[in-house]
C-alpha cells in the first residue's frame, strides 16, 4: 500500500516536474542565444578596434612622411638662400672690383 501512494505521489508531481524541465531547457536555450549574439558582438567590436587601430597607424606614416617632406623643402630653401646670398655678395665684389 505504501508503494502504491509513492507511486501515484510520483506520478502526480511528473508533469510539474515536465513542465519546469521544459521551462528550464528553453532559458537555457535563451541564455545560449545570449550567449552567442555577446559573442558575435564582441568579435565585431574587436574588428572595429583594429580597423582604428590600422586607420590611426596609416595616419601617423603620412604624418611622418609629410614631416619629413617639409624638413627636406625647408633644407632645400635654405640652401637656396644661402646660395643666392652668396651670389649677390660675390655679385656685389666684382662690381667693386669691375668700377675700381
């Protein structure tokens, strides 16, 4: 007799004991969704990380390579200036030299 009430005690609490099973199968499956679009969202993330990090590398080399552009114009124009200031004096003697 008591295995009797065990058993139809068990049988009763097996649909509940269903029920939050399923109930328990379909949060773990919403916990996985979850799960997985954290993942695919972070691995976008990441892409973003690098193309800004390439981007901003991209952008130091040109500012490097213009930089080095401009000293080399400036070297250049010096140059040039001394040059010219040579001439003109070099000019300037042999007019002295040619009016005297």
């Amino acid at each position: 007799m008591a295995q009797a009430a065990k058993i139809e005690d068990s049988l009763r609490v097996l649909p509940v004991v269903r029920q939050e099973a399923r109930q328990w199968r379909l949060a773990a499956g919403a916990y996985r969704r979850s799960a997985d679009s954290l993942q695919r969202a972070a691995a976008l993330q990441q892409d973003v990380g690098r193309s800004y990090q390439k981007s901003l590398s991209d952008q130091q080399q040109l500012l490097t390579s213009e930089t080095a552009e401009k000293t080399e114009w400036r070297s250049k124009a010096r140059k040039r200036g001394v040059i010219i200031a040579l001439l003109v004096g070099l000019s300037a003697v042999l007019a002295v030299i040619a009016a005297g």
